[in-house]
C-alpha cells in the first residue's frame, strides 16, 4: 500500500515537473520570438536611416560638384545677395 502511494506521489510530482518545464520553455520561445520581431523592426529602421543618409550624401556631392563648376557664379550671386555692389 505504502509502495503503491510512493509510487503515485513519484509520478504526480514528475507530471508537474514536466509540466512546468513544459509552460517555462513556451515563455522562453514566446520571449525569443518578440526579441526577434523587435529586432527584425529596429534592423528595418536603421536600413531605411541608411539610405536616407546615403541619398543625402549624394545629393550633397551632386551639390558640391555643382558648386565646384560654378564657383564664380555662384559666388557672385551670394556677394549680391549680401550688399555687394558692382561697379
């Protein structure tokens, strides 16, 4: 009889046991999967801020090419703009 209640106890601890196990390793996979969703966003945001820096600096050379060519142009224009005067 003793045995027999040992052996009950025995395996409704090892079910609760697993069963534990089981619900502490589905928060672990549930965790897991919104960190790779978070970073999955943060990866998209900092690829979009990329290339949003990298088509600004082209524009930038696009603008400095531009500047480099008309340098006397644009120059004088300022000089204008800023109270000077042709003689």
């Amino acid at each position: 009889m003793q045995n027999e209640e040992k052996r009950k106890r025995i395996i409704a601890s090892v079910t609760v046991a697993g069963v534990i196990l089981i619900v502490v390793l589905f928060v672990v996979v549930i965790c897991q999967i919104v960190d790779i969703c978070v970073l999955k966003a943060r990866r998209d945001r900092l690829k979009y801020e990329y290339e949003y820096t990298m088509s600004q600096i082209e524009e930038g050379n696009d603008w400095l090419e531009n500047f480099e060519l008309n340098e006397d142009k644009i120059m004088y224009q300022l000089a204008i703009q800023n109270g000077y005067r042709p003689r």
